[in-house]
C-alpha cells in the first residue's frame, strides 16, 4: 500500500514499535501473546475483568505455566507490560487484540457474551486508524456480522477508518518444540488494508504469516483443525475400544502403522477430551452449520465416541479389580493425574472430572495425585493432592494414570504392585501383569 493508503500510519508505527499494544483477555493465550509483543519492543497493557490476573501482572508474577515470572518480571520492569481492569485506556491503544473465552451454553450453543463485551468496551473509545483483531476461536461470520456492526456503529468504516481481522489462536500450552514464535498465524482481514496491518503486527512476534481471503475463510481454518482432531480422536477412541474386543493392543497397532511415512497421523486413544478447545469448537461450527440447514455428522459421531471414554475407563477399573475380587465399591482408587492433558494445570472439560464422578457413584473411595493441581473440588468437598510417597503407602486398590505428567515417578507407582489402569501408555515400557491399558 501506499503512503496515503488508509492504513500506512497503523503500518509505520508497528514498523517502528511505536505502537501501543492492547491485548483484552490475559488467559492461556493473552498472557504469552502480551509478553511476546512487549520482547519485540512494544509498549503492551493487557486488559482484563479479573484483578487477580492484573495485579500479578504487576507485580511480575506469571499465573500460566509457559510463561516464566522471569520472562514477564522483565516485561514489566522495563515498562514495557502492565495490567489494567481500566477499558477507557483502550483508546489510547494502536492494536487490540481480543482473547476472550468462548464457551459453550448449556444447550451446546455459542456463547459470545465475553466477545460482545470486550467489543462493547473497544467500541466505546473506537478512534480513526486503530486495529483491531479478534482471536478467540468463533464460528465464521463472527467478525463481519457481529463484531463489525459494533464497531461500525457511531459511523467510523472498517477497513477505512479503522482496521479489523480475525486470526485464530493456535498455542498449544505445554507444548516445548511450537511455541507462540515458530507456530504460523493466520490472518484474515475485513477487507485488504486490515489483514496487511493484521499482518504486519504478527509478523513482528511470529516467524511465519499466512494471509487468507477473509475473516470467514480465517475463522473456518480455526475450526477445521480443531474439528480434524475431536474426528480423528473419536476415530482412534472408537479403534481402542475394537482392539479391547479383539484383543489386540492398540498402542502397539499405532506405533508400528506411524512408521508409514505418507498418509498416515497418529492420534491417540485417552479417557476423553479436554481443555477449552477440542471438545468445544467443533459445536461452534455444527451450530454455524445448522443455521445454514446442514448437519454435521461426523462431529456428533466423535462426540458421541469421545464423550463415551470416561465410562470405558471406568470398566478397565472394574476389570483390574475383578482380577482380584474387588467391587469398584469400597475400594480406594487413587488418580494419577487430574488435569486435561500432561504438564499443564488446566482442568477445564478434564475428563480425570467425570471419571471422578462415576467412580464416586459406584462407591469408590477417591484421591488423587498432581503436581499442577494442587486441590480440586469435587461433589462440594475439597480433595487434595496427595505427593506419591502418600499415595502409595500402603498402595491404593486401583490407580489410574488419567494423565501422564512427566513429573510422575513411574517406577515407584509400578514397584508399589498396585493394580494400573492405564490410559495414556505412560507405562508404554513396563510389563506387567498388574497394569490395564486402554
Ligand atoms: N487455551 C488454549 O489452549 C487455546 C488455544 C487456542 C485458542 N484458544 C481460544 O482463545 C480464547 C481465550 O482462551 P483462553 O484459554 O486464553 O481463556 P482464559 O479463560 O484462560 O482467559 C480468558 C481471559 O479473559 C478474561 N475476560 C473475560 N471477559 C473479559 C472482558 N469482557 N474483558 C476483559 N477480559 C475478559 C478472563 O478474566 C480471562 O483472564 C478462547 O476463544 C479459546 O477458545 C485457547
């Protein structure tokens, strides 16, 4: 674009880091991506409802595991990073992006409650040249149906006046090799000005952009990806329990077929979906596609399939303990990991939850051991993290290793002859006839 294009001021101040970041919503994803944005050399305020979340902030402690206190400490002490409940402040910010939750209702319908209100703040102190960027994951049409007229309302024209993109979020949080820097970020504009400016400011923080037509063709490409992997767990899921049947071990049966080097990806088999994204993007899409008269089949397919994992999990107990004449009532059954995935503390959708809840209804006598969640509340009562030397001593009747933290020690819980139950092959090099795989 040229020097009098609409968007050459937005672009020479994020060439120059003259521009001043806002990122709304300092969760799983705001936090790195602020932190990542003050490094390159902007000055960032991260904005947020949950003065918890400022004040740490502030105070140059992290609350999320991959962004180390040491990393942000510095951001803020150089006063390049600080944290606001403070929304008027928005106006005076160059870029916005937003990263909101966006949950599901009860009846599996989108929620765009927090969307509609960091908008509503952004709106209030819309200004001539600001970029605005959403990153929440969201059906397709969010960005030019909901979030534009918004904007649009007191008479600025996006794309003109002020800039507007989408770009999904792509972090995997415990993830060591793809971080914020290495993962591509797409970017998809509300017209050609807002993805070059969009693009322009992610190209400062990430090693690869990669533009798309639209914020549409953006907001699907989220969604795509994330409904690829509910599909592919649910066909995998659905594989373990065929193979339970047929006795064969599947671990072993996707090891070996991995070794195809073209056409073939390993997904792994588990006791059910977690975190804020597999088991919930996908219905943002089936709604979007039901408003437009189609059913998606294989999304309610894998949910129904993934959904079903906690019960399987549930049997494999009930099997081990029969080897020993055990009921799954009365026996102490110990969880070895309760958060949704390895070396993160996040519990959000865990399904480590609902096979709490069927152990507790078949009677069970329940604790649990994480490093990253140090207690969890469960039907009204606190249950606390027991350290292994306690949990095994004397061993439980039945542990079940729901995630497979590196932390764990491994050949303690296997030398304790406590029976396993398996659901991740943390125990992948251990045999025993006293350890149950999925
Ligand atoms: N966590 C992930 O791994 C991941 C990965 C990719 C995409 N996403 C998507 O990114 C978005 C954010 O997810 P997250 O995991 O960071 O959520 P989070 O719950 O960790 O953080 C969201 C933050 O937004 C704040 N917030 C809520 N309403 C607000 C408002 N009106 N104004 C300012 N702040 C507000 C909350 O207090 C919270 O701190 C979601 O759409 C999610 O689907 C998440």
């Amino acid at each position: 674009m040229t020097d009098n294009a609409p968007n050459s001021g937005i672009l020479e101040r994020i060439r120059t880091r003259q521009a001043r970041v806002g990122v709304i919503g300092l969760g799983y994803v705001g936090l790195p991506l602020a932190v990542e944005f003050a490094s390159q050399g902007f000055d960032v305020t991260g904005f947020d409802v949950d003065h918890s979340k400022t004040s740490q902030i502030n105070a140059g402690r992290s609350y999320i595991p991959d962004v180390p206190s040491a990393t942000l400490s510095a951001a803020v002490l150089a006063g390049k990073l600080r944290g606001t409940l403070d929304m008027s402040q928005l106006g005076e910010m160059d870029a916005i992006d937003i990263c909101v939750p966006t949950p599901l209702r009860k009846t599996r319908d989108p929620d765009l409650s927090y969307i509609i209100l960091a908008v509503e703040a952004v709106a209030a102190t819309l200004r001539r040249g600001q970029l605005i960027i959403l990153e929440s994951t969201t059906y397709p049409g969010t960005t030019d149906e909901v979030v534009q007229p918004m904007l649009e309302a007191k008479g600025l024209k996006a794309d003109v006046d002020f800039f507007l993109a989408f770009s999904p979020e792509r972090v995997d949080p415990g993830n060591q090799s793809y971080t914020t820097r290495n993962i591509p970020k797409i970017v998809g504009g509300v017209g050609p000005a807002s993805t070059e400016a969009a693009s322009a400011l992610y190209a400062t923080t990430v090693d690869r952009v990669v533009s798309v037509s639209s914020t549409r063709v953006a907001e699907m490409v989220k969604l795509l990806e994330n409904t690829f992997r509910a599909v592919n767990i649910g066909l995998v899921n659905e594989i373990a329990l065929m193979c339970n049947k047929m006795d064969i071990g599947v671990w072993e049966v996707i090891d070996a077929a991995k070794t195809k080097p073209f056409g073939f990806m390993p997904f792994y088999p588990g006791p059910g979906l977690g975190g804020h994204c597999i088991p919930i993007d996908p219905f943002y899409l089936s709604w979007k596609a039901r408003q437009n008269g189609f059913e998606c089949r294989f999304i309610e397919l894998a949910g129904h399939v993934n959904a079903s994992m906690p019960q399987y999990v549930v049997e494999r107990v009930a099997a081990a303990l029969n080897t020993v004449r055990k009921p799954i009532n009365g026996s102490r059954i110990h969880l070895f990991g309760v958060a949704y995935k390895r070396d993160v503390n996040d519990m959000r959708e865990s399904p480590a939850l609902d096979v709490l809840e069927l152990l507790h209804k078949g009677g069970a006598e329940l604790s649990y051991s994480d490093p990253f969640v140090p207690e969890l509340r469960h039907n009204g009562r606190m249950l606390r993290s027991a350290d292994l030397a306690t949990a095994l001593e004397p061993p439980p009747d039945c542990g079940v290793i729901c995630t497979d933290h590196s932390l764990f020690d491994y050949d303690a819980i296997v030398k304790s002859g406590t029976l396993l139950v398996d659901t991740r092959n943390a125990l992948k090099t251990y045999q025993s006839p006293t350890i149950f795989r999925l």
